[in-house]
C-alpha cells in the first residue's frame, strides 16, 4: 500500500467501525447493510500482493548477487547466484538490472553448486521500467522436472550476454518486396 492510499484505508475502517457500533446500539439493520458495502469499497485501495522480486546490481539482496563473466569473444554470461535454498522460487518473476553489475571471475564450482540455464524466451521486459530484465520462474520450475535436483537445491542462475542483448534489441521483421512481375 502506497502512502497516498493510507489515509483512505484508515478512514474507511474508521467508517465501518462507526457504522457497525451505530447499527449495534440503534439495532438497526439498514445501518449493519451500509457497514457490510464498506469493505468491498476498501478492497481497490489493498496492497497487491508482491509477485516478483527485483535485484539491484552491488547490493546483496537476502544472500542473492549478481555477476558478470566474460569469455574470448567478447560474448560471457550473467550470473545470479545465492545460497542454496535463497533464490525466490514462490515468486512469479524475478527481475534484474544489468547495467552496474560487476565483471568478476566466477567462484568456483563444487559439489554443491547447482546451476540452471536461462534461455532466450525465458526472459522478459518489466512491463514499466524498461532497463530491467525479467525471469519467468515458472519456466524454470517447469524445466526441472527433468533435472536430477530440485529448484531448492539451484544456486545459480546463468544468462548469456547474446541472450540480454537480443532481448534488447529483437531483430526486426524483414519486409520481402517480390520480384518484379510477381504479385504478393
């Protein structure tokens, strides 16, 4: 709930509050009927329920951070990467900005690193802020049901570079002219 909506959400449970002790000490029930309306106007002013999560480069959030590597070509990855257990599997999206995120070598893996590829169509625009980046974690979920380790046990989420930058700037649509003499 946004502070603009508080004074609204409080006033309105004063409201039905008042109406309820009305209704209870006239005994009336048009006062109980017009108490009972009062939350379903509350409810467009109720917070949403959070269904995302969103990383800042350099700042560690809840054991989660993000790192860059680079290969040869210039190409490399992007790596998110947590404690097992920490990535936010019970959210819907979990979104990333990828300027500022620090180039570092990667730490190294061991037995106990599980890490999952991020594909192309597994990424997606934040629908307002168009500098972050966002992963579909149902697809994730839904591709580990071939993998021998559950989503718990993941640790690392890895992106390619390509893949950012293709969701960047999609290729666009070629338009075909026909020959001349051919109809389309």
């Amino acid at each position: 709930m946004n502070r603009r909506n508080g004074p609204a959400v409080f006033a309105g449970i004063v409201l039905f509050g008042t109406l309820i002790a009305a209704a209870i000490l006239a005994q009336s029930a048009y006062l109980l009927y017009a108490a009972s309306g009062i939350p379903i106007l509350l409810v467009p002013f109720l917070p949403d329920i959070k269904t995302s999560k969103v990383l800042k480069p350099g700042k560690p959030s809840s054991g989660i951070r993000m790192y860059r590597t680079s290969d040869q070509e210039g190409g490399g990855f992007l790596v998110i990467e947590g404690d097992a257990g920490s990535l936010p599997w019970n959210k819907r999206r979990l979104y990333f900005q990828v300027e500022g995120v620090p180039s570092v070598a990667p730490s190294p893996y061991s037995n106990d690193t599980a890490g999952i590829p991020v594909l192309a169509y597994d990424l997606v625009h934040h629908p307002r802020k168009k500098q972050l980046y966002g992963i579909e974690l149902a697809h994730l979920n839904a591709r580990f049901r071939t993998l021998s380790y559950t989503p718990e046990e993941a640790t690392r989420l890895i992106i390619r570079m390509e893949d950012l930058q293709h969701q960047a700037f999609p290729p666009q649509e070629s338009i075909v002219t026909p020959p001349p003499g051919m109809s389309a």
